[in-house]
C-alpha cells in the first residue's frame, strides 16, 4: 500500500508541473478546465445517456451544498480566528438537536424552530469565544486547536450521553415525499433536494451582503484582515472576534437542519461531513465565502462523476479521488482556488 | 472528526440490531423447519430446573482433568497453565464475569448492550441466582480499540478473579485476543460479532460465538430469493467497505454459484459517506432486479429512503442488523417514506413489534426494564437481554454436569446448548423456570443448538419477512414471506468454512 | 527567587546533573518491577511507543513548523510493513523495523514535496488527507494486510536464556519487551536530539522561524523541508514496529485519524519543539484515557443511567481544555518553571570570554523582543536535557 500512496502523489507532482506552467494564463487554465468538463459531459451521456448523467449531476449538487453549508461555517471561524475548528460540527450538531428538540418534541414550527436554534447557537459559539478562545494569543495556534478538539470530543460525548445514538429523521420545510419531485432533463428532482439548494444558495447571499453592507460585516472583515490595523482605527477587535464565532455557530446549526434531513441526526452525523467540509473549504481558500461553495461543489461533483463513470475509481476510490484533487489544486494555487495570498515579511 | 474514523470499523453493529432482527406476524404452526434433533445433551432444560437432567456429560470419572461434551467435544485441562484454578471466579456467592465493548468513543451506543445485560442478570440475581451464587458481570469500555480490548483481556486474566469473558464486541477485538484466552483456558463466550471464525472448535476450543454469521446469513437470502426467482435474477449490492459488509458479499458470491443469479453491480461506502445516495444511482443504472443492503445503521435507512424516492424499483433484501423497527425505520416516517417492501431475515423476535405484545419474554422484557428505570423501547437492552440470558442458561446448565459449576463446565455447557423456540409464558423465564420453556426471543420453529465439532454455530436459520403497512404514519410490522430456513448444523464448524474456500 | 544556585560547570552543577540523570534512569528501568502485572507494563510499553511517535511528529511540527495531521500513516506504515515482513516472511523484528522506516522515509519525502509549496492550515489538511486514506489503503489490499480484521504475526518476542527471564512468564516476556523497547526509543531519542542540534537542525529551525530569511540565508529549502518530512515520517514508522514489538497483533482502525489527532494532542500537552515533552505527552494520551474511562461514576446523577460510559469522553474533553490553559506551554515548560523555583543554572563567568558572555546575552534578548510568547519560541530547541 505504500507504493499505492506514492503512485498517487507523485503523479499529483508531475501534474502541478503541468499546471504551472498553464498557471501564467488564467484564461488558458479556466478554457482547459472548461474543454476537459465538457468533453467528460460528453462522453459521460453518450456512454450512459441523459438520465443518468442528470441524476449524478444533481446527487453531486446536494452532496457539494451540504459540503459548502458547513465549509462557509468553517471559513467564518479561519477569518475570525486562524485555526481550523474542529468543534464545528459538534457545535452545528448541539444545534441541531436544539432544532429538534423544539420542532419535534415541543411543537414549534419548523422554520422558525431552526431560527430560535440558531440564535441559542450563536450565543454559545459568542461565549465559547469569549471564555476559551480569547485568554489565549491569536498568532499561537496549537493551544487554539486543542481546545477545539477538547470541545469536539466533549460536546459529542455529551449529546450521545442525553440522547444516545439512534438515527432520528429532521423535518424539514420542503415537500419530502415517494413523490415530491419533478423531472429536469429526464431525471427526477427532488423538492427537498432543490431546497437544500436554495437555502445554500440565499445563506450565502445573505452572509455575503452581512459582511459587505453591514457596519458588524465590514469590521469584521477588517479585523480578519489586520488585527492591528482595526485596532488603530478604532474597531474593537474583541467583540468582533465574538460576533464571527457567534455568526459561525448559527451558519453551522442552520447547515446541520439543512443536512440532518438527508444523513438522519445522531450524535456523530456532522462528522461524517466534516472531513469533506474542511476539503471544501481549502480548495476554495480558507479565507473565502465564496470559495467554501465552489469548493463543496467541486469536492463534491468529482466524488460523483469520478467514482461513477471512472471504473477504476468507482465507488471505493471515489472520496480518496476528491482528496487528491485537492492536492493538486494546493500545490498549483497554494491559497485555494480564491484564498488571499499572505505576504510575509523578513 | 475522530469520530468518523472510528466509525468505520463499526462492521459490527450487527449486535444493535439482532433482536430487531425478529419481529413478524403470526407465529402459524405451519412453519416447516428442519431442526436437527441433537441428542439430548445434558441439559434441554431451561435454566435452574430443580430436578437436574441426566448429567451426562462434564468431569471424567476417572481422568479428573477431562470434561467430556457433544459432538466430541472435550476439555483437557492439563494442558492449561500449570497455576490454572477451574473454579476461579465462581464462589457459593458470586460468579465473576467480565465483558469489554466500546462505551465511549463513536460507538458507544453498543454500550447499551451491557446495561441490558446487567438488567436481565439483576433480575436473575433478584430471584435466586445460580444456585444462590450472583452474576457479578463487569463491562470495561474498549472505545472498540482492539489494542484497549486486549489490554482489557490481559488485565482480566491476570487479575485471576473472573471465572470467564462474555460479549466482547468486535471482529478485530476478538482476534486480537483468542490466542491468549485459548492459552490461559479463559472462556470466551457470546461473542458480539458474527464472523465464522468463532466456530473454530479445533484451535480454539475456549471461544464460542452466538449470532448468525453473515455468511449464512446472505446465503439464506439467495435461498429465498430462488422461491421469488426461479429462473434466476441480475444482483445489485449495496455494501459496507469493512469486513462485516465484505462477508455478506463472500457469502453472495458462494451462493450464486451455478444458479441462475448473477451480481450486475456492486458499490462500497466507507463509514465515513455522509449519505449513500451515489451508490443507489450507480445501482439503479444496472436495473437490477434485486438490492441487497449490505450495511448497517443509518446506511439502511438511507438505502431504504433513496429507493423509495427514486424510478428503481428492485426487490429489496437488507441485513438482518437494521431489522429494529424503532430505530431504522422510524425515522422513515417522518420523512414521509415509510420502507415498505423491505425484506429481512428473522431470527428474533422485536420487541417494538405490536405481534409480540403477549409473549412472555417480550412482556418480562418490558416490565422488568421499566421497573429498573429503562426504556423498553430502547431494543439494544433486549438484545442485552438475550446475550445475558444465553450467559445465565450456560451457567445454568453448566451446574447441573457431572463435576458443578466450573470453568471447563462453563465451556461444555456453552458448546451443548439446546434450544427450541416456542411461545411460553413469563414465569418460564424466571432463572428458576420450569423444565420445558424454550429459548426467549427466537423465532418461532428456529432452534439454538450447540453441539462440539458438529455444530459451532448457535443459530444458523431464519425466515424471510417483508415490512408491511397499512398506515403511512405509524409503524407497520414484518410479514412472513418465506418458509423458514434452518441450516442447523450445516455449517459444523470452521473447518467447513475454510474448505468452502471463503475463511 | 530559586532556593539553590548552581553555577555551570562547576562540580556542583555536575552532580546535579548526574544525579538528575540517574533519578531519571532508575525510575524508568524499575518500572517493571513497580508496574508487576503484564498488562500494567504493556501499558508503559505503549507509553514508550507513543512517544517515539510524539518525537517524530514534533520534529516536522514542533521544529520544522509544519502542522501535520496524518503521522498516524508513517506510524501505520512502519506497524504494517513490520508485521508484514515478521509474519509472513520470517525476517527479524530489528530489519523489518529498519525496512519500515526506510519505506516510511521514502513516503515521507514524497508527501513533503507538496509542503514545498503549501503551508500552514492549507498543508495540515492535506495531510489530514492522508490520515483519512490509510486505513481504507489497508483495507483495499486486505490480501496482504489482512484487511479490517487486523493482521497476526506468529513470531513474538521472547525473553532469551541470558536475561535470567522466564519466556513462560507473560510478566517477564512483558518486561522483557518493556526494556528492548526503552532501547529503541533511547537510540531514537538520542539520534534525533543529535540531528537537532546538528547544522541541519539549525536549518530547519531557521526556516520555521522565517522561511525567507532561512532562504536568504542559504538555507536550501526545498531539501530541508522534505527531508524534514521523511525523518519524521521515519520516526514514527519505527514507532508503529515498536507497536508490533509490543503486540504483534494490527488492525486499521487503530491508524487512523483518531491516533493522528491523539499524536498532535501529546505533543502539544507534552511540550513543542521540547524532546523530553514527547514523554509526559505520551503519559498523559495512555493514562487520562484510563483515567476518564475508570471514573466514569464521578457525576453521581449519572451513576448506573444507561450509556454513561460516554462521560470519559466529556471528562476528557474538558481535561483538555482546562490543561491548556493552566500548562499552556505542556508539562515540560510547567516542570521548567517548577524547576527554575529551586534549582537555577547561572553560566559560570569563569569559564566564559566576557565578550562572549555579553553577545550572548544581547542575542538572548533580542530573540526575546522580536519574536511573539509562542509555545514555539519560547522553549530552545537546543536545550533538550
């Protein structure tokens, strides 16, 4: 197996070769990658026609907007605070069953069962940050990451000790029945999928006008931008620090509602998308909204198409393809498809 | 994200569903099963009978260090270790036992098992005991680390205070330890795994497993699906990347030879897929006739999910682990699907489901659980309860031969159980019961028998049922489908397995 | 102020030294004897194996900088190709170890090569990448690897006639693999700390600190970088046919994220970019787990409800956080400030140029004012004791 492994990176090597000497035209790179997708289109429906070509397409779409809705939730807490939290999930589950807790055991409507989820788990990811992240220094990472972990293994543990690990069904507000679907391209879409979409979709779009429009969004991204500087103007960092936490908790319970109804809520669920979660995030660059989508999107189309038309991929290799990808992406653009390059300074 | 890791070696969640497994209508006598009538080995008597059975089989009258059993089965303890103390563990108060499963970590849901366990050995101990003396039973938490379960092992044996190790949960954790329990003549009974191995009476006369095996259990599916498709069918499989998934599909392939059956697709997910829904695409492109649902847990109800809402209508066969109606297929309800159509092979009876409210076991279950401050909704505690009631029979019965209760015996009596399978009333569960109840929970017409090298596997039979319903907002219930199917004592042991070329 | 000072090599600091290290040396070699049951002694044998494991992802994060989140593969490398060679091909547990860390280096240079370019969080995910790939390799190939029911090797480690151990005795045989272990880790242990302080040690020291004036100062990167990779991913391969050494029994699921994450989480408990931490951290991972996991009965409200069991795992949790902030720097960096109460090491003026002394003094400070209170910078690498 090892030799497996090194097959793997080291054609990823030889192909950031290639690619880097693309890499001066952006034009040339986005036409090549155009070229290739559509002659894979191509062959893919003159292989196995239109259905099932459409019917991947629209499995990988869900599966890239689940992997975005927690992706954005993990880039919010890189630009608040440099670390990569691994207690995302776990918080985004707690949330979750919150949700659930209120729509299904106390009555409370759906949406806005998810709303009231969302502000509790804003208030705790504010005061995670306020007890646990703030006393330490920003620029020391691995102490961060340790308390994210400790949380992580916590907060799991926790919802597992109250209630315990059957899978339960998510309600969610899109028609979800044998039935609701219609057909696009002849193959089925389903009205829970497309609202997976949308949600994704119009989350985005808000968070995007938030941190664009708003005074909280602009100094918000200041400070992720240059702590000292925000400071000098005035900005305080703090607070703004608490209300990215805050804004991530509740972006990540809003994706845990979005994805319980397909995965089924337990106690470990978000961490089965975690992982492929982070990888959006990256290849998108982690400092971008809009990248953490375009990311899940990829991750999540390759998954599909490459382990379902690639025999020698296939379904065992499909997520370790999606990973390798990733690489080559890193190693061509080493800040993600639309991370900001970090100047550093001697 | 630790989590999702570690989940994937959750193969085994097998256990989770067992009892689940059952459920059905009607218990019609008209059921065919071809039980193997064994002899009458020492006990078929249900546990503590007053009067104690022809003492047939234990301690050797003249060679003190033989115990003899069925289907010549025999323990010779003189080539234990030479400090080895046959009546360790077991005093006229207390008989120590000691179990290892993951109660923290990912798959600490199987935890459960061991407080049902401890329920029924509480009520045991409540009403008398084995012979007076108490099941002292310790549940050390693995996180389903092989290297944590055989730290635990090691500390069991050499604290020399547990008479014997009893549903240790996991393929790999009980590889990892078989070897030294065989060594130190430490019984290792009930195993919370169906893998063949643990019918490998040669080499490990000391380890001794309980559920069906995947393998039998997928080659009862292809009989039953020859009765649907006499002509034969084209195979598509769904099937979980580890071994528990890989067995089931070792035991397709075996059973499809030189039939009419053919496998047109066959798709892994790891443990760590947020969903299955490539996978069914993928299967659904074949059109094939048949899915089997190779996997376990939320994977199932997922499968199930993506078949209902999809064009592919297939017949649809799943593992007998997601059989709990109140764990897997509830959460369809609320979805809005139900998963009717889903076939699965029995051996247990549910205890969520509305055709058992009167069977004895299935009411004892739910009063003494509810007594104890349990959900008796909650089916791992049943399947608790069932590996707690095999444990107290064998201690049972291990009483009664030639010799008393000891640890050999306890191995004996492991390898001689017998069983039948009958509707009985609560008191015939008391640990006291009368001397014809039979077996709780299995399904009606199996049978659960032991018998040394001829037979290493405890049940090896079942009967295809289909979920049915009638109203999309409530759980339905199994319907029977097929004849029941018993390979008692087909398999033998091991050596049968290996010579089948599927070890 | 401290209680004692000792002033350099002078024979007082001499015999502080040499009485530090005895102490040290006689607690580990008796721990057998303490420990007496075998399963007690495997579980320092694990401690052992861990923080070899520790020391070789502390060289490419602890002192190259390099957050790597999938050690647990050269870890799962070295078990397996060790247990591969022991098992099915009769070679001597010393080679087979010694052919795992050259596969495992071989790796480990191919996935630095990556590293070249990435950095930081964007790397840490790669590697956590590879973390995730692992087992699911081990069990693609399950004809040579056994797959997800682990793998076996007849051949175990027994005592020899000499020890004066019983190869009967699980006790002996338990301690006699303890000590076979405490000389591997010695060896590794020794060489690392050498490599540390050697000119390429420097070198890579330099380039966490700053890259590009580590380049400008002529540091090759690309050859330290992946160098870096592969020695560490070497380390930790000897620390997986440590692993077999202890148990010549595998399975994937023990070489997953799960131990890489564990590894990362000694490290920073244990003290970064200190070699003594890689000792305490590998404790701390083998015994707070038993520790949470045998005390699950603290919270009484929970005592005998169903499932509580899972409370190890919270009590873990929040023995992370609270450890992190009270040691923030690990338990080396909390044991020096303990130290530096009583005991207190001043440079012996004696034997020092003034002139010397002084510019050592001023490099001393101006390290301190340039750089940010990191766990990174604040320990020097240099002064592994």
């Amino acid at each position: 197996m090892p030799t497996n492994l090194s097959d793997e990176i080291s054609t990823t090597i030889s192909a950031s070769a290639v690619l880097k000497g693309l890499r001066k035209s952006k034009y040339t790179i986005w036409a090549l990658f155009g070229v290739v997708i559509a002659l894979f289109s191509l062959y893919a429906i003159v292989t196995d026609g239109f259905e099932l070509f459409f019917t991947r397409l629209y499995d990988g779409l869900t599966n890239g907007f689940i992997y975005s809705a927690m992706a954005i939730a993990l880039v919010l807490i890189y630009k608040a605070t440099g670390v990569i939290n691994f207690a995302q999930g776990s918080m985004a589950m707690l949330g979750t069953f919150v949700a659930y807790v209120l729509i299904v055991e106390q009555g409370v409507p759906t949406l806005l069962g998810i709303l009231i989820a969302m502000a509790l788990s804003a208030l705790f990811g504010a005061g995670i940050e306020r007890v646990l992240i703030r006393p330490f220094d920003p620029t020391n990472h691995l102490p961060i990451t340790i308390i994210t972990l400790g949380l992580f293994l916590g907060i799991n543990a926790f919802a597992g000790l109250i209630w315990l690990y059957d899978p339960r069904a998510f309600p969610t507000p899109f028609p979800s029945g044998a039935d609701d679907y219609f057909e696009l391209f002849g193959a089925r879409l389903r009205y829970d999928r497309l609202g997976i979409w949308i949600m994704v979709g119009l989350m985005f779009v808000l968070l995007t006008l938030l941190l664009r429009k708003t005074k909280a969004g602009l100094a918000f991204r200041s400070v992720s931008s240059s702590i000292e500087s925000s400071r000098l103007v005035g900005i305080n960092v703090g607070r703004t620090l608490q209300f990215g936490w805050a804004l991530a908790a509740a972006v990540g319970t809003l994706a845990g509602c979005l994805i319980a109804n397909t995965t089924l809520l337990e106690p470990n669920f978000m961490n089965r998308v975690l992982i492929f979660s982070f990888a959006a995030a990256t290849l998108g660059g982690l400092d971008s909204i809009g990248g953490a989508v375009v990311g899940g999107l990829i991750v999540a189309l390759v998954e599909t198409m490459a382990g379902g038309y690639i025999d020698v991929i296939g379904s065992e290799l499909a997520a370790t393809t999606a990973l390798a990808v990733i690489v080559v992406v890193l190693v061509v653009r080493p800040n993600g498809l639309y991370g900001s390059k970090r100047i550093e300074r001697v | 994200m630790r989590r999702t890791t570690v989940i994937k070696a959750s193969g085994l969640i097998v256990t989770l569903g067992i009892i689940g497994a059952a459920c059905g209508g009607s218990s019609d006598s008209g059921s065919k099963a071809t039980t193997t009538t064994a002899k009458p080995a020492g006990t078929t008597a249900a546990p503590g009978t007053t009067a104690a059975p022809a003492a047939k089989y234990g301690q050797d009258a003249t060679n003190k260090n033989l115990y003899k059993g069925p289907g010549n089965f025999e323990i010779d303890l003189s080539k234990c270790p030479s400090d080895y103390n046959p009546a360790q563990g077991i005093t006229a108060t207390e008989i120590n036992l000691f179990g290892s499963l993951p109660k923290s970590g990912p798959l600490a849901g199987f935890g459960l098992l061991a407080d049902g366990m401890q329920s029924y050995f509480n009520y045991v101990n409540d009403n008398g005991g084995v012979g007076g003396a108490k099941i002292k039973f310790e549940a050390k938490d693995d996180k389903y680390d092989p290297k944590l379960t055989k730290t635990n092992a090691t500390e069991a044996i050499q604290a020399k205070k547990y008479a014997a190790g009893v549903t240790i949960l996991g393929t790999p954790n009980n590889l990892g330890i078989w070897d030294d329990m065989n060594k130190e003549c430490m019984p290792e009974l009930l195993n919370g795994t169906g893998a063949a191995q643990w019918g490998d009476v040669k080499a490990h006369p000391w380890t001794s497993g309980m559920q069906i095996d995947y393998f039998t259990e997928a080659s009862l599916w292809i009989e039953w699906l020859k009765t649907k498709f006499p002509s034969g069918a084209k195979i598509a499989e769904l099937t979980y990347n580890n071994d528990f998934g890989k067995s089931y599909a070792k035991g397709v392939k075996n059973a499809v030879k030189g039939t009419g059956f053919t496998v047109a697709g066959s798709q892994l997910h790891e443990a760590t897929a947020p969903n299955v829904t490539n996978q069914i695409t993928t299967l659904a492109a074949t059109g094939a006739d048949v899915l089997l649902i190779e996997t376990t847990g939320v994977f199932c109800t997922q499968a199930m999910a993506e078949i209902e809402k999809g064009a592919w209508k297939p017949t649809v066969v799943m593992s007998a682990t997601c059989g709990s109606l109140g764990q897997f297929f509830k959460p369809l309800i609320d979805q809005g699907l139900t998963g009717k159509g889903t076939n699965i092979i029995q051996t247990f009876k549910d205890v969520n489901d509305p055709a058992y409210v009167d069977d004895g076991f299935v009411k004892l279950f739910k009063e003494t659980a509810t007594k104890q401050g349990l959900d008796p909704k909650q089916s791992t505690y049943a399947t608790g309860w069932i590996f707690a009631w095999y444990m107290n029979k064998i201690l049972q019965d291990a009483a009664a031969l030639n010799g008393g209760l000891n640890r050999a015996n306890i191995m004996i009596a492991a390898r001689s159980l017998q069983a039948k399978a009958g509707n009985s009333g609560a008191d015939c569960y008391l640990p006291k019961g009368g001397a014809d109840c039979a077996m709780p929970f299995l399904l009606n017409g199996l049978t659960g028998n032991m018998s040394g090298f001829d037979d290493a596997y405890l049940t090896e039979g079942g009967q295809m049922a289909e979920y049915t319903v009638t109203d999309p907002k409530a759980l339905g219930s199994f319907k029977k489908v097929g004849e029941l199917l018993n390979l008692e004592g087909k398999l033998k042991n091991y050596d049968t397995v290996i010579a089948a070329g599927n070890g | 102020m401290a209680l004692v000072t000792l002033t350099e090599r002078t024979v007082a600091h001499r015999v502080y030294q040499v009485a530090a290290w005895a102490l040290f040396t006689i607690v580990v070699l008796s721990i057998p004897s303490y420990a007496g049951l075998d399963a007690e002694i495997g579980r320092w044998s694990d401690v052992i194996c861990y923080a070899v494991a520790i020391l070789g992802l502390n060289l490419v994060t602890g002192y190259s900088g390099q957050i790597s989140l999938g050690h647990s593969a050269f870890v799962g490398i070295g078990a397996y190709v060790t247990i591969i060679l022991v098992g099915d091909h009769d070679w001597s547990y010393f080679t087979a170890i010694v052919a795992g860390a050259v596969i495992a280096f071989g790796v480990g240079l191919l996935i630095g090569l990556p590293a070249l370019r990435i950095r930081g969080l964007y790397l840490a995910v790669v590697t956590l990448s590879v973390a995730v790939v692992f087992p699911q390799l081990v069990q693609k190939f399950e004809s040579i690897t056994g797959g997800d029911n682990g793998k076996k090797a007849a051949a175990e480690l027994l005592p020899p006639s000499w020890t004066g151990l019983d190869s009967r005795n699980r006790n002996d045989i338990a301690a006699y693999k303890y000590y076979l272990l405490i000389g591997v880790a010695g060896i590794m242990f020794l060489l690392v700390r050498n490599l540390i302080r050697s000119r390429p040690g420097r070198a890579i020291v330099a380039i966490r600190d700053n890259q590009t004036s580590a380049a400008v100062s002529g540091v090759d990167l690309r050859l330290y970088k992946t160098l870096t990779f592969g020695v560490s991913a070497a380390v930790g391969a000897i620390a997986g046919g440590m692993f077999v050494m202890r148990e010549p029994f595998i399975a994937p699921s023990q070489f997953g994220l799960d131990l890489a994450i564990f590894l990362v989480v000694g490290l920073v408990l244990g003290g970064v970019a200190t070699l003594p931490g890689a000792i305490p951290g590998a404790i701390i991972l083998v015994f707070a787990r038993k520790l949470t996991t045998d005390h699950t009965d603290i919270i009484p409200w929970l005592d005998g409800r169903p499932g509580a069991g899972a409370i190890a795992d919270v009590l873990f949790g929040v023995g992370l956080i609270v450890f992190v902030f009270v040691l923030p720097g690990g338990v080396i960096d909390g044991f020096r400030r303990l130290r530096g109460l009583i005991v207190r090491v001043v440079p012996n003026p004696a034997w020092l140029p003034a002139a010397a002394a002084a510019a050592a003094a001023a490099s001393t400070q101006a390290v301190g004012s340039v750089e940010p209170v990191t766990v990174t910078s604040t320990t020097v690498p240099a002064e592994g004791t």
